[in-house]
C-alpha cells in the first residue's frame, strides 16, 4: 500500500508533472469527481508508487502529453465526447506507441468496445460509473503490471452479504439484491442463506426451503449439477434459491471442502451467487468467507453497529476479493439513532449506499413474500447502486449496441 501523498491531488491539467520523475508508472485524467475518487482510493490500497491523479478529459491529457513524457500507463476519460475515435487520434500523435492506454467513457456497447481494443489498440476499456471492484479487477493488474487475482478463469461471481449484528436487514438487502440481479439485470442468480435454522431469505421472496441444502453441505459426494437444479427452489426464470429451516436441535455439521465444491458447482452455473451470511462469522460462513469476490457488510446506524463495521471491515480480503468491503448504512435516518454525518465521523468512511429508514414498506413487503425492490423508490434506487458498486451491471434495457471502425493507434 502506498503513501496517500504518492497519489498527486487534482488540480489543474496543465500542471508540470511532479519533479524528477521521468516516466510515471500511471498518468490518469478522469473527468468527474465520482471516478477519481474510486480510482484514488484503489491506487492508495494497491497501486504503484509514483502515480499521479488529475481532473481532466482526454484533450487535457493530450495538450499536456505534448510537452511532457509519455507515462507507463495512460488513463483517459472520454465521456461526452462527440468524437471519441478522433480524440484519440489527437492523443496517440503525441504519446510514445508502447504506452498502455486505459479509457473510461459512458457507452456500454460491445460493438464499441471491440472498436477500441481490437482496432485502436487500447488496452481495456470500461464504462462507467465506475466501482473500486470493477477498477481492481480489470485496471489495477494492468497498471502494476501483475497478474488478476481469480478464483479460476471462468465462473460467477460470489457475492457475501453479512450484517455486522444481527437484525440490521442483512437478509432483506441480500434477497432483493439477488432479485434486482435476476429481474432486472437479467442474470442467472442464486440465492444461499447459510442460517439454515432461521434464515428468511426464501420467505423474503416467496420461495419455500428445501433439505437440499443440509445435504450439499452434510454430503457433498452426493452434489452435481442435476442435483443443484432439483435442490435449488424456482423464484424466477433466471433466480432460485437454496435455503433450509432445519430443527432448532438438530445441528448441522458440515464436510470439509462442502461449501467450497458447493460454490463451485454454483458458479459453473449462475452469473451470480448471493450468499446471505449470518452475523458472527460462524464456521460455516468463514469457510464460504475464503471463496468470495466481493463483501457487502450491512449495518444500522448506531454505536454498536458502528464499533462492530469497523471490525468486520478490518478483515483481510479473500485471495479473489480485489476491493475493500461495500459498505452498506441501512435504516438511516431511524428515529433515535446516529445521524448519517455521525455514522461518518464515527467510522472516518462514507457508506458506500445508503438505505432509509422505511418501516411500513420493509416489512410489510417481507410478510407478503413480494420483494420490496420490484417497486420504484428510494429503496429500489439504493439496490440498484449496490448492483453497479458490487458487479458494474445495468438494467437490461439500458444496452445498445453502435458500431464504427477505426484503424489501430496504439501499440499494445
């Protein structure tokens, strides 16, 4: 990890770069304040010494590239831009050919993608709104110039959702992030509550529990592909969930290695897995705990829930997890508790999403099994921007797909 100062404050384009430094290992020019902000904060837990961040556009990176050195890596911004393909043109007339260009912009269309990885020669793109995940994940191995860490090539991606204490809507942001995956980003999804005595999350969307999952992970000899279609309950064309509501006094003793084959089968299967984890790290949920991408830690806004974040966000990454936790205040704004701005001051982070307060919708929403996420408002809202800061997807009818093709620029 780098010292924060590495990391060159924004300001204006046309700035000398920093002093003695021939070729910056990273130069990057992201025009809104949302994008530098993850992008500083993945180069400050990960990135190269040296590397400097500015407020700019593509043409701010190229008037400045004309007088000074090509860095190792170049990141531009080309959102807004009615002629991306010439902006680049005017940048790769100025830049050394063996610089690795990185480019975010606003289109998220395949046809567009190919045109600038295949026949302009950048190296990746990605659009936004960015997510510190999705920067680690594709930017940071480029600009570090190191393997990606993966759990395996192919497969889903898994997603825990855990509750620092219990009855903080872990389950609730859980149920209808896998729904919200499904339903409106059009994934395959499955859904896993590991409280198999008192877990909600199929009553959550109206699914009933099987002994599926007691079995896959009591006997995992007995797990394949056909037996996850027949275990796993239907909520959708694209979702189901495995979940139990096994005997108070019956416990459940689990098989080495049953949760890890479990998650790979799911992931051969599904785009995504949605684990709904219980609070306190049983040993269940710290052996799935090594096997995720992603943490989304939930949390209620007062002391204890403040003292308990800090906790669980202090927990080293798993070998697959590229970013930091997502942080998720629920219930802001709830009568008698921290204010939104204390919860800040008390933790020294900005939640990553925040839910309010919302007591008639939540739960009569869970009572009737219809999850509260199919209707609009700020609940649905917050789902959303979770969806994007934990997988970068957007709603389904959001695609398009443009075509235009330009000759190579950049050597890659």
């Amino acid at each position: 990890m780098q010292d924060e100062s590495t990391v060159a404050p924004s300001g204006d384009p046309a700035a000398p770069l920093a002093a003695g430094i021939r070729r910056l290992p990273l130069l990057a020019f992201l025009a809104d304040a949302r994008s530098e902000q993850v992008l500083r904060e993945v180069l400050l837990e990960a990135g190269p010494d040296g590397a400097e961040v500015r407020r700019g556009d593509i043409t701010a990176a190229t008037e400045l590239l004309a007088r000074a050195a090509t860095p190792q890596v170049l990141l531009v911004d080309i959102s807004g831009l009615d002629e991306p393909f010439a902006a680049l043109d005017a940048l790769a007339r100025v830049c050394e050919p063996d610089v690795r260009v990185l480019v975010v912009g606003e289109r998220d269309e395949v046809d567009f993608y190919r045109d600038l990885t295949r026949n302009l020669g950048v190296t990746e793109y990605l659009p936004k709104p960015l997510t510190r995940d999705l920067v680690s994940r594709t930017f940071l191995p480029l600009i570090a110039n190191r393997p990606s860490a993966h759990l395996g090539q192919r497969g889903g991606r898994v997603v825990m959702v855990t509750g620092v204490r219990g009855g903080v809507g872990a389950s609730t942001i859980a149920a209808n992030l896998a729904v919200h995956l499904a339903d409106e980003a059009r994934r395959h999804v499955a859904l896993v509550d590991l409280d198999l005595h008192t877990g909600t999350a199929a009553l959550l969307v109206g699914a009933r529990a099987s002994a599926g999952l007691r079995t896959a992970i009591e006997a995992p000899e007995m797990v394949d592909a056909l037996f996850l279609d027949r275990a796993g309950q239907p909520v959708s064309d694209r979702l189901r969930v495995f979940a139990a509501e096994e005997a108070l006094t019956s416990p459940v003793v689990a098989a080495p290695e049953a949760i890890g084959h479990l998650i790979r089968l799911l992931r051969d299967r599904f785009n995504h897995v949605v684990i709904d984890a219980p609070a306190g790290l049983p040993p269940l949920v710290r052996e799935a705990l090594d096997r995720v991408h992603q943490r989304v830690l939930v949390m209620a806004p007062d002391v204890a829930n403040a003292r308990d974040l800090a906790r669980y966000h202090a927990l080293p990454n798993a070998p697959a997890q590229t970013s930091s936790a997502v942080v998720v205040l629920n219930q802001a704004g709830r009568p008698g508790g921290l204010a939104q701005k204390q919860v800040e001051e008390t933790l020294r982070l900005v939640p990553d999403v925040v839910v309010p307060y919302l007591p008639r919708l939540l739960p009569a929403a869970g009572n009737l099994g219809k999850p509260a996420v199919m209707r609009a408002g700020p609940f649905r809202s917050a789902i959303r921007l979770l969806a994007q800061e934990i997988a970068a997807v957007r709603p389904a009818e959001e695609a398009g797909r443009r075509s235009r093709r330009l000759f190579g620029l950049f050597r890659r």
